[in-house]
C-alpha cells in the first residue's frame, strides 16, 4: 500500500511541471468594503467589488494597510495563476495605490459568518472565547459580544451555525448587534 501511494505521489508530482502553469497580470480597480469577513482558506478576507463588478468576492490584498470603518477605491495588479495540470487556479492582488479612502457611518451594521457549514466538508468555526473572556474573530478581530456572550458560547459548544450582525467598535474591534442561526 505504501508503494502505492508513493507512486502515486511521484507522478503527481512529475506530472505538475512549471511549464504547465501560466501566469498573468492586469492592473485592475478595486472597491473594498469597510470590514473584514470570514473565510474558510485565509480565516478572514477583504470584501472587494472589481473594476464595477456589481458581485462581491472575498479575496486578500498584499501590500494595503486596512482600517475598519473605512470604504477604499485601489489600484491593484491581479495576478492569476493557472495550473493545467490539476485544472486549478488561484487569484492574488497586490495594492498599488489608494485612490480614495471614505469613512463609513458608526452605527453601520454589517453581516459576518460566524460558525457555518462550508462546502459539505463540515462545520467551519471562526470564533473562539480567549482566555479574558473576550471573543476573536478568526485570530485576528476582537469583538464585544454585548448581550450575546452566553449564545455565543453555546453556539461553539453544540455547533450550530450562526451568523452575526455588527457595527464597528473602538480601535479596529467589531460589536455585536444580534445573532442569527
């Protein structure tokens, strides 16, 4: 068995060669929303809309200092990477400049996937309660839970999905609004 998986490796491997990938870049406008989601590859992701594209996708952007709490128009180069050999791809952007930067209202409330099912494959759990007590959204967003705390918790301990609802708190942090499954 372990022969088998060896073979079967290696020619994977051999078989994904770099001349088989190709790679291209455009420079493309970019509108990214004010907050940061979920996301079940990257944990958290920026919401961008690009060059007018009136569907939002959740991508990461290299070289771009975010502040929550603000709307951004940005120049970016988008590089695309195809891979033949497995029929795959992957997009990454790269800031270039800040065109413009527009501060949103405070009590602007935004939706954000807290606990979900992703793809048939499970349950994905962005939060967790940290040692003070207080709540993270996917290593990287504290968050107040306000009312919310006790739901929270039995939301992580019985595993169900969940969604919440927030506005924007002091120095980057988020607060909750309301929950709902």
């Amino acid at each position: 068995m372990k022969r088998i998986a060896l073979l079967i490796a290696t020619v994977l491997l051999f078989s994904c060669s770099e001349s088989d990938e190709s790679i291209t870049q455009v420079q493309v406008e970019l509108s990214v929303s004010h907050y940061k989601t979920t996301d079940p590859f990257n944990g958290t992701a920026f919401i961008i809309n690009e060059d007018g594209d009136p569907t939002p996708k959740r991508a990461q952007i290299d070289n771009f200092f975010f502040e929550p709490g603000f709307n951004y128009q940005l120049t970016a180069n988008k590089v695309t990477t195809e891979n033949a050999g497995t029929n795959s791809g992957s997009v990454r952007y790269r800031a270039v400049t800040v065109n413009s930067r527009e501060a949103v209202r405070p009590d602007i409330e935004f939706r954000i996937p807290l606990i979900q099912f992703v793809n048939g494959s499970g349950l994905a759990t962005f939060i967790r309660r940290q040692a003070d007590s207080t709540f993270i959204l996917s290593n990287e967003i504290q968050f107040n839970c306000n009312y919310f705390c006790v739901e929270l918790d039995q939301a992580i301990e019985q595993q169900y999905a969940v969604e919440g609802s927030f506005s924007h708190g002091p120095d980057g942090t988020y607060v909750l609004q309301a929950l709902a499954n």
